[in-house]
RNA sequence: UGGGGUAUCGUCAAGCGGUAAGACAACGGAUUUUGAUUCCGUCAUUCGUAGGUUCGAAUCCUGCUACCCCAGCCA
C-alpha cells in the first residue's frame, strides 16, 4: 500500500514531493536551528512556521522537526536566549518532543569528523594570522594563494590539532582548514577555517573545549548526525551549499540531508536584523525585547498577537526565493480577523469629553443591556451603567462639523450604543475657547438604541456613565519606523535616521466597569477603536490595555 | 571585472509550452445600534527588456538591464 502524497504549497515542498516520489527519500525529516545569541522575531516564526508545518503536513512520512541550537560560538551565546528561544517556539504551537538538541552535544563527533578529514589530507593546522589570513584569500576576482602551512606533512597536523586542542595555543595562533581550492570563484571554498581557538567557557559545557568549530564545518554535519533529509535555511547561504555538500561528500556520509535556501522575511516599517533590534533595546528606544512594538515573538505577544494569527500570517505570506517586503497590514488583517470573531466587545473612552443629559432624572442609573459580541449573537449581554453624565470621545464631537459627520455636533442628534438617543443643545467652554463640556437632551422612547418612530440616526458612538468610569492607561502603538522600505535606505541615511518618535501614545483612557473583571488572557475590542488587552503590568485596580490593532478606519482615511 | 541568486498587479504570490489563480491593500456600491464586520462589484490583453524557437511562450533558447548575497578565526 502506497501512503498519498500531499500537494506541494511552495517550491520546498515539491522538491519533498519529488524526492518522495523519486524514491530518494522514503521520511521528512527538517530542524528548526536557531543560534542562541539574541531573541526570535517573526522572521523566525516563518521558518518555524516552514520547518515544523512541512513535519505536519509530512506526518504519514514520519515527518519530524528537530529544535537545534546551534551553539558553536560560545563568545555570542547565552543560556537566556536558548531559554527564550525555547519559550517561543512552545508559544506558537510547536511541539518538538526529545527531540530538542545542541551543536555543542556533537563536538566529539565534529572533532572525530575532523581527524578524520587531516589524515585523508583535506584538513590541515595553518599558521597563518588574521591579517594573512586575508590577503590570502584574494578578493572577489582574483583567486587567493595558497597557505604556506597547507601541505604540511598529515602527521603534524594532526600532533598540532591535537595540542590546539589541549589547550597549548593561544586565540588566533592556528586554525584548523579545509583543503578545498584557493582559487575557487567561491571564495567560501577557499580552504575555509573549520577549527579555531577560543578560550572562553560554554555556556552549557563550560571549558571542555579551547577549540570550536565553524558554522559551515558544523551545520551539515548536525543535519547529518539528526538524520535531517531537508536542510531549510535562507537566501545568503546558498553559496556555502557547495561547502556544505564538500564535508559530507568527502566524509562519504550516506543519505546526505539536502540543503534549501528561501528568501527570509522582511515587514514594511520595521526591521528585522538582530543587530538593529539588540540596538534599538541596548539604547532603551524601547522597553526590552518584549516591547510591544518590536517585531519580536515576545513582543508581538505581550502586544497581543495570538500564536494563530501568527501561523495564519506566516501561511499567507507564502515561500519563495525573491527579496520581498511583505505589507504589515497582512499581519494585522490575520489579526482582527481572528478577533473579530472572538473578541467581546466593551466601549472605552480614551479622550474623554464630558456630556451631560439635561432632562436625565438627577441621580437615576439605569443598567443597559448590550451585546457581547453583535457579530455572535450566541456570547450574550452584558450590563452597562447609563446615567445623566458621561464620557464620549472628544473626536466624537465638533462644533462646526465637515458635511457627513454622523457624530455630535450642535443640533445634531446620534445614538448612544444600546443606550439612547441624545441631540446637543449647548456646548460650554473654558476661557481659552476650548470645549471642556457639551449638553445634550435625551429621547426616553430610544431606549437600547431605536426609537418606535423608526427614525433614522446615521452616527452612532460610544460612551461610559462618568460616575462608574474606570481609568485606565492605555498604549497606543504606531510603526516603529516612519520608512516603509527599511531593507534599502536612501544613501547617507542609517536605520536610526528613521525612528519613529511617536510609536508610543499614552492614553488616560475611562472605561467600563467590565473591563475590571476581564482575565489576562482576554483580548476585547474597544467599539470603534480597535483590539486590545491587559499589559502584563495591568491589575484590576491600574488598569492597563495594550492595543494590538486598530479597527480599519475608512473615515478617517477620508479625512487625510 | 569573479561567483551565487532573483525579476508576474501598490504588496505578497500561483503558474512547470495551451492562451495570467488567490490573498492583502485600494476603489465603487448595498446592509449595519461599531464610518468595524458582512455582502456585491472594479482592479495585469500582460508576465524586467530585446530578439529567437513554436500552430501556440510568463513558461524553452540567446543577448541585455535592474536588484540582492559573498572577501569573519560570525551564524
């Protein structure tokens, strides 16, 4: 019986297809390798997305994808990034079993693997500096030289590799390399380094070892030892494949695991590079390496972002092999589009102006039912206080209103969601002219929002009753760059040049009462502003709500 | 001037010699107690460019152009 083989999505899955059918391979076998020197950001998230949805959706071939730090450079790595790493990789839905390894767990096998590269003559101790290292290397287009060191006797070799290893030389003294072809035009064939010194402690073997191995020497021989059969990384390693393929080649490793190369993630109005986001951190332009702002996976999720809005995006944004810049507002489509359906609705004034009802009973309070969720009739109600004053949003407002403002203005009459109608007599202001208080009159037959009249009332806004407002503080998130390509920048401009100065707003927000009882899980939208949740410093008496997205605003689009 | 890649709608992206999917964005219009959602509709005679092969080309061939990556004892 022959198991059917699912249909490819992308250019990487029908390589697996073909290999399936080909019979080259009979399982699908991919690893998720991240080095623990710095936080994971969506970028990651594709390739998570990639490695372990291609182990998913090859689950009849044994599918299986492995975590692997790939932890060979112990001057960069932490365990608080493997931790980190860990953490996020778990929170998107992952789930990779035992199978959780270290590049660091192989090294016998490397230095093994090593040995045996010497004594075939295709590995050799060079001697050379950093400096000459260099020079002779050639550059681009002219072929580099040839070591002095390079066809030393095997035997020697092998007695310096040995004392390298016991720790007799210094950093930078000798080098382990790769006898490959100085004249390659693929100058990452140029008898690479595989070996050096580095005399500093592990993070997780401590100082078992002075000498490391390179990226290029340790990846394919991970892969290999992982039984990987399809090796997914980015774009700028495809020309190490050649070196990649060298070392299993001519280590005549059998069921060579195949590396692919795909075109790594780049989102308008943000970056993505580790070392602008360690920047933008180490300079405090934002609030560690969960900010809300950063496209990092802690980020995106104390922003918010649940893990499926995430996979969501990362299946929509598809897989190929051209440089891109994918809109941002696919991320936040994914989003709302996913919380429409979920999130419970409560209103929230964030720029409150104060509005009193005129012809309200002094003192009366009157519990309004309103819809959890109108989109979900299924969710229910909950109760919202009415009284005679209460809380609109001062946009809400305009005394010489533009002509199709459906909101308040002198005259005009709107209704208050599931409350009533109410039409603004009078407008009061303080002694710069500013507004400071509007009153209204209400219609008692529009209780919960319709009159028996069936007249129409084109604007409808929110409110809260001022006397059972809740303050709240509440962030509200911009693009954290004003650019919208920041992968290719004008000359004599750098990232920096284009922060966004204002990609946090604060808000003194009041809002409802329910909005005390809300669990921290519990992401709700605020009518007519947009999706948001508790800060993770938010308690039920500090209130404290991160937007996640805004609603999309085809009114305020007009305006601009 | 060497090597490796990539070019299909504003942005992603299908297409694999048989006559340009889809999504996001945008723009109309309907519905609406969120100017949200939903719903209907519009949005590439053309696939970087110039030739060639073919009854037929985004797909094959040739030339050209643009952009990305590579000269760490980083990954």
């Amino acid at each position: 019986m022959s198991l059917s083989i699912p249909s490819p999505a992308n250019f990487i899955e029908d390589i697996i297809v073909e290999d399936l059918k080909s019979g080259k391979r009979t399982n699908v076998h991919t690893r998720f390798p991240p080095e623990p020197n710095g936080y994971l950001h969506i970028g990651h998230a594709k390739s998570i997305c990639l490695n372990f949805g291609i182990a998913h959706k090859f689950a009849d071939f044994n599918g299986l994808c492995n975590v692997r730090m790939d932890d060979t450079n112990p001057a960069k790595e932490d365990i608080e990034y493997e931790d980190s790493i860990k953490a996020d990789v778990r929170w998107l839905g992952f789930d990779w079993e035992d199978r959780e390894y270290y590049a660091s767990d192989y090294y016998q096998k490397f230095y093994d693997y090593a040995i045996d590269l010497i004594k075939m003559g295709k590995a050799y101790v060079c001697e050379l500096t950093a400096e000459q290292m260099t020079e002779y290397r050639g550059t681009l287009t002219e072929a580099g030289r040839n070591s002095p060191w390079r066809d030393r006797p095997i035997e020697e070799s092998l007695d310096l590799f040995a004392r390298m290893t016991a720790g007799e030389f210094p950093e930078g003294k000798m080098l382990l390399r790769a006898k490959i072809d100085m004249s390659s035009p693929n100058i990452n064939m140029r008898d690479p380094a595989i070996y050096r010194i580095r005399k500093i402690p592990h993070h997780r073997i401590g100082d078992k070892w002075v000498v490391y191995p390179m990226y290029d020497y340790a990846h394919p021989l991970s892969d290999w030892i992982e039984g990987i059969t399809h090796s997914i990384c980015t774009l700028e390693f495809e020309d190490h494949r050649p070196l990649y393929n060298w070392f299993l080649e001519t280590l005549e490793l059998p069921n060579r695991p195949q590396q692919i190369e795909f075109a790594r993630l780049n989102l308008s109005y943000t970056v993505m590079s580790k070392r602008l986001l360690l920047q933008l951190v180490e300079a405090k332009f934002v609030d560690g390496w969960d900010d809300p702002r950063l496209p990092t996976i802690s980020g995106l999720r104390r922003r918010g972002y649940t893990p499926a809005s995430i996979r969501e995006f990362a299946d929509r944004i598809g897989v190929a092999k051209a440089d891109s810049i994918v809109d941002i507002n696919l991320l936040w489509f994914c989003i709302r589009d996913e919380l429409n359906a979920t999130a419970p609705r409560a209103m929230a004034v964030l720029d409150p102006l104060k509005v009193k009802i005129t012809n309200w009973p002094e003192g009366k309070v009157e519990m309004v039912q309103a819809q959890i969720n109108p989109n979900d009739p299924e969710a229910g109600f909950r109760e919202v206080p009415f009284s005679g004053e209460l809380w609109i949003e001062r946009s809400d407002f305009m005394e010489d209103p533009p002509k199709k403002y459906f909101r308040l203005a002198p005259g005009q009459e709107v209704r208050l969601i599931s409350g009533y109608y109410v039409t603004c007599t009078d407008v009061i202001k303080d002694d710069e002219g500013n507004v400071v208080e509007i009153h209204c009159t209400y219609d008692p037959e529009s209780k919960g929002g319709t009159t028996p009249d069936g007249r129409r009332v084109r604007g409808t806004i929110h409110w809260v009753s001022a006397a059972h407002a809740v303050d709240a503080k509440v962030n509200l998130y911009e693009h954290l760059f004003t650019r919208e390509n920041m992968t290719n920048l004008p000359p004599d401009t750098k990232p920096m040049d284009f922060i966004n100065e204002n990609s946090l707003e604060v808000s003194s927000a009041k809002v409802e009462p329910y909005l005390q009882s809300i669990d921290a899980e519990t992401r709700v939208q605020f009518m007519r502003h947009g999706y948001f949740w508790p800060d993770k410093e938010s308690s039920s008496d500090a209130l404290v709500f991160n937007r996640i997205v805004g609603l999309k605003d085809s009114w305020g689009k007009k305006k601009k």
